[in-house]
C-alpha cells in the first residue's frame, strides 16, 4: 500500500503503508526518506515528529 496525499502520508505509514508518491517530496527528500526510515525501524517516535 503506497499513501499519495501529503497530509496523511505519517497515518497510512502507522497502520502499514509501505511508501508514498508525495508531490511535496521533492521539495524535501531528505525530510521524507528520514520519515519512511523510522517508520520501517520501528522508531514510532521519531517518525511522529
């Protein structure tokens, strides 16, 4: 499951989304590959905030 809308992108990736196509990413790539990082780790923490 990919999440496509910037606003629940954390959400989706909370209950098992494994990705994402975010237009707003390309503004901050770094900001959202940190983001799928955590998620993926497990550092729940630091991908909320």
């Amino acid at each position: 499951m990919l999440a496509g809308d910037d606003l629940f992108v954390a959400l989706l990736m909370a209950v098992g989304a494994t990705g994402s196509i975010l237009a707003t990413a390309q503004l901050a790539p770094e900001r959202f590959a940190e983001l799928v990082a955590a998620w993926r780790t497990g550092r729940v923490e630091r991908a909320r905030a």
